[in-house]
C-alpha cells in the first residue's frame, strides 16, 4: 500500500461502503481503517473519503464471480429475514389468519442464513447460528405480542432477553473471524434490535407511514450488516476469492 496513492472519492447518492470496496477492488474495512473518522453507517452525499484502490487488471477494478456470488446469497437471506419478520408483525397487528403459516416460514430463515456460514465454518458453526437466529426470531415474536398487548412488565423481561441475545450473537460470530470484531457486531445487532422495535412500536400504534419508513431503515441497516459479514469472509478466506 506505501507504494500507492490514495483516490479521493465523493460520495455520490446510493454510494455504498461495499460497493465502493468492489469498485476499487479494496474493502470495506480497509476504508474504513483509511478514514479513522468515517462513520460507515452515515455516509454523506458530497463527503471526501480516501481509498486505496488494488486488484488492478488492465486498468479496470475487478471483483471475483465468488465475491458476487456470496453476497447474492448473504443479501438474499438477510433481506427475507426482515420481510418475514415484517410479514409476522402485519399478521400479530392486524389479527390475521395467515399467522401460523407466516412463523412457520420465519423460522426456516435461521437455517437458511446459517447454511450461508456453512459454506466456510462447518456444521457445528452453523448449528449455533441457526439456534441463536430462531431464539432471536422467537422472542421478538413474543415481543410483538407484548407490545400489541401493552404488557409493559412482560415488554421488559422480552427486551432483556432479545439483548442478551445479541450479546451471544456477537460472541459467537466474533469467535469465528477474526474480522468480526465483538463490540462491532454487537453494536449492529443492538441497532437491528432497535429500529425492528421502532418498526414494531409504530405498526401496533397504527402511524402507518412511520412504520413503513422504520422498515426502510431496518432493510439499510440489514443489508450493511450483510456487507460486513461479507467483508469478513473474503479478508479470512482471501485465497477462495
């Protein structure tokens, strides 16, 4: 990297941390380890940030077909794990019949997402992630009812333990890449933690047009998060991609 110059990039709309990295052929935490002050998740239309671009070929960035690939797949199962996730809270809210078969849906998510990591981690790995991601789903559902049912002693027992749960999260894929950094992950998952509450809190009060724009904030914040899990597997298994 000492024998090259940094480009100075400004941020256009629909930028992207992840998009940037592909474009230059860099990362996204090597942006970020560039920018000290950048914060990733509030990029500004018309913001300067520095970039070392690599992975030149015939003067054209390039991204491997695998990178692309693993991201479908990564986005792809985190963006139905929020709409499911959507979906159950319409069907709690609006009382409909559609209930069972919604959860059920829900929560083939957990196995879905967790054969992504498969891929890399192995079947143990896989297996916690799957059982973490169903108690997640499993207690914010009972969350929703909560709140539809204006329970505050039981809206408080629900949220100490979706938290924990995220702590647990976060040790378990911290533990796997070194890329994943604890505080990190735990910070991005208390952030889908609190914008899905928002989205929750707004559907039951019926402030319909709030709720639909907490749910675009919900789906920015997943698909960053499927950016970062991303980024880790292709820094941790570099000679795959």
């Amino acid at each position: 990297m000492e024998d090259m110059m940094p480009i100075m990039h400004t941020i256009r709309p629909g930028d992207t941390l992840y998009n940037l990295a592909m474009q230059y052929g860099t990362t996204v935490q090597d942006i970020i380890n560039t920018n000290i002050a950048l914060d990733p998740y509030s990029l500004r239309v018309g913001q300067q940030i520095y970039i070392y671009p690599s992975n030149m070929q015939n003067n054209r960035y390039w991204v491997s077909n695998n990178e692309v690939q693993l991201l479908k797949q990564m986005n792809l199962v985190w963006e139905q794990h929020i709409m499911w996730t959507r979906m159950l809270l319409i069907s709690i809210a609006e009382n409909l019949k559609d209930l069972d078969a919604t959860q059920t849906r829900l929560l083939q998510n957990p196995r879905d997402i967790a054969d992504v990591f498969k891929q890399y981690y192995g079947i143990a790995v896989a297996n916690k992630i799957q059982t973490l991601l169903t108690e997640h789903l499993t207690i914010g559902k009972d969350l929703i009812v909560a709140i539809k049912n204006n329970n505050q002693e039981e809206i408080n027992r629900l949220s100490t333990r979706w938290y924990r749960n995220a702590d647990d999260m976060a040790e378990a894929f911290s533990s796997i890449n070194p890329f994943y950094p604890k505080e990190e992950v735990r910070r991005m998952l208390y952030e889908h933690l609190r914008l899905t509450t928002d989205e929750v809190n707004n559907r039951i009060k019926g402030n319909y047009a709030e709720d639909i724009r907490a749910y675009d904030m919900v789906q920015k914040e997943i698909l960053r998060m499927s950016q970062f899990f991303v980024d880790g597997i292709v820094r941790q298994f570099n000679n795959l991609f």
